[in-house]
C-alpha cells in the first residue's frame, strides 16, 4: 500500500479548505446584494453597420455585430438569396433564433425549414449549416455565452471534419408555436395569456433564449441580478432605464446589454405589445437570483 507523503496531505487540506471556502460563500444572503451604478448599454440595431464574419477557406457571411463581451456575443446573420452560414462548429455553445425569413438547417444529417420565431441550440462540437430559404432576405440571430468574437474559432464542419458530432444529432431545434406561455405563477394552463408572459425556449446550464410579451401600460419591476444578458425589442414602443433614473425610447431592434447587477427596466409606451428577446449568458433559470426594487414581483 502507498504511504502517502506530507506534501500530498497539505494539499489535501488546502483543496479541502477551498471547497469549505467555496460552499459557504454561496450560502451568503444574496438579498443584501445592492445594485451597481453601471449604466445600461443600448444599441439601435438598425444603425449599426454591417461586417463581415469569416469563417475559413476565404468564407465569409454579412453580419451585424450588436455586442461583442468578453462574457457574451450577440449578433445578427444577414443572408441574400442563395447565401449560407458554411457547415462549421465551435468550442463553446450556440443559439440561433430565426428574426426574419426562412432558412434551412442542417440537422441530423439532414435539412429543416424554420421560419421566423423558432429557435436552434448547438452545443460545442456539433457541425450545423443555416441556408437561406425563398424570396426574401433571411435574417438569424447568433448568440453565444462566451466572448469576445476573436476568441471564438470556426472549424470546418465539411467532410473531413473532426467534429464530436459531425452530422448535428446533437443540435435541438425549438418551434415557438409548440412552447408554453409562463408568468411568476409558472406555466400558464388555461390559455389565458396575462398581460406580462413570456416563453422559455432554451434553458441550460450554458445559456438561457426566451421571448417575452408586454401589454400597453404594464412593465417588468425595475430589478437587477448577476448574470449579463441582452435584450432585443422585436416589436411595438417603450422606454428602458439606462442609469440613475434615465429613460431613453426602444423601438424595433433596439438592443440592451445590462451589466451585472446593474438597474434596467422597460416599460411598454406604445399602443401595442412590446415583444423582447432575452439571452442570458447561463442557466438555468433557478440559478438567477432576481432582485427587485418593490418587494413583490411585477
């Protein structure tokens, strides 16, 4: 038998005393967390302009680059008739969620037509092609729970791949129609849909991709957490916090990016429902701690 060494007991005891460290420091009362004065950032996706993303072999696709962290990426894949997104795959996860068009993905070794609000997550090493479909011009949105775009590698996904997962198995595809609505109460059952409701189409540990709905006249408290997110306002009017009590207008893909445990807050302006698309930078959901500004949740 072994003896073991005092060295290897030091290091027993200091791994040990690291995971004692570790378990009671995310027992601490999260409530008396306060919130940051870093401002809200905000983006109008319609004045931001396009670049190219390459890929390799000279591939390139058109793109807008709408935040580029070290802790998130989120863009915007702008396909013309007949372009694609070459078959490829990464080290870190993905999400793509169809904005406008139609495209074909590759998937399972084969094609799938999705259309506009259906959602796709890619784990790492699995190869996928997005193509682009009819008439008009096709737009996806890109988002991963890593940064900066520099960092993130595009490998072939071709025929002489080496990828984990060479023919998409692994790659789940979500259809917005098929998804249930939810409010703070859970699931909503009746078919009812309240005034503030949303959809949680990907939930992991990685990442979180859902879509929220907001009537004329209500918002979301003002509430802050820890993990980054971005939000993309689909459709309809409303104003957004940006910093010590500042509100400026969202419209059509307006874009923020709240810092963690930064204040942000939209409330709907308009005479229609505000539509958002959230990504948080990981998951799942019962890992966030929301903290609100009221003590009740909106």
């Amino acid at each position: 038998m072994k003896k073991i060494t005092f060295t290897e007991i030091k290091i027993f005891i200091i791994v040990g005393f690291f995971g004692w460290v570790k378990n009671i420091m995310s027992d601490v009362d999260d409530t008396k967390i306060k919130p940051r004065k870093t401002p809200v950032e905000l983006v109008h996706g319609k004045k931001v302009k396009s670049t190219k993303m390459l890929f390799f072999k000279s591939k390139s696709v058109t793109i807008k680059m709408l935040f580029n962290k070290d802790d998130l990426t989120n863009g915007l894949y702008i396909l013309k008739k007949g372009e694609i997104v070459p078959k490829h795959y990464n080290d870190y996860d993905k999400a793509f969620y169809v904005y406008k068009g139609k495209v074909d993905l590759f998937v399972k070794g084969a094609k799938k037509t999705l259309v506009k609000g259906d959602s796709v997550y890619i784990p790492k090493g699995s190869v996928t092609e997005l193509s682009q479909k009819g008439s008009q011009v096709s737009q996806v949105y890109f988002f991963y729970p890593e940064g900066p775009l520099k960092s993130i590698k595009h490998y072939d996904g071709g025929s002489l791949t080496k990828a984990s997962d060479r023919d998409g198995n692994n790659v789940r595809v979500i259809f917005s129609k098929d998804v249930p609505w939810e409010n703070w109460d859970g699931k909503i059952k009746d078919g009812k849909i309240t005034p503030l409701a949303w959809k949680t189409l990907i939930e992991n540990k990685s990442m979180i991709l859902g879509i929220t709905k907001i009537d004329p006249g209500y918002d979301v408290d003002s509430h802050y957490h820890r993990q980054t997110q971005v939000v993309i306002f689909e459709r309809g009017q409303g104003e957004t916090h940006i910093k010590d009590g500042q509100y400026v207008p969202v419209g059509v893909e307006s874009v923020i990016y709240p810092p963690t445990y930064s204040t942000h807050h939209t409330k709907n302006t308009g005479k229609e429902a505000l539509w958002e698309i959230y990504f948080f930078n990981s998951g799942p959901f019962s890992s966030i701690k929301y903290h609100f500004d009221k003590k009740k949740k909106p």
